[in-house]
C-alpha cells in the first residue's frame, strides 16, 4: 500500500481467488477487463491507477465481495 510499480512492457496483473467471482479490473476509471471464474490475468497496457473488485453469485444475484486499494503503475523514468 501507498507504493508505485512501474510498468514495464509486458506487466501483467493476476489475481486469485479461493472461491469462483467476477473479476472486474478498472484502470483509469475505465472497466479493462471483467471475468468470471477463479482467476484473473490481464495486461497493464497504460500507466494510472488500477482496482480490482471481486463479485460472488449468492442465490442467482451478485454480492459485493472485495475491492482493492488503487494499485499505481508509472512509466520507467
């Protein structure tokens, strides 16, 4: 938390979760990818700042689960 990455070509961003959920991968307030199952990877194409929300299907309807801090990626100086 309150650390900088920086992206370099080919940075990928993975999550995993003990329980299948919708992914949904947001970077710069734009939805980047949205997916369902029990894993998530998907390329950081542009540097910003990036969440991850996790959603489980609880009785045919989706239930917040986990959100994560903004992660930033910067550009190599």
């Amino acid at each position: 938390m309150g650390k900088k990455v920086v992206r370099r070509p080919g940075t990928t961003l993975a999550a995993e979760s003990p329980l299948p959920c919708r992914f949904t991968l947001v970077g710069n307030g734009l939805i980047v990818r949205r997916q369902e199952g029990p894993s998530l990877e998907a390329g950081a194409e542009e540097p910003g700042k990036y969440r991850l929300g996790a959603e489980l299907n609880y009785t045919g309807e989706r239930v917040p689960w986990v959100y994560t801090n903004p992660i930033p990626l910067t550009i190599e100086p």
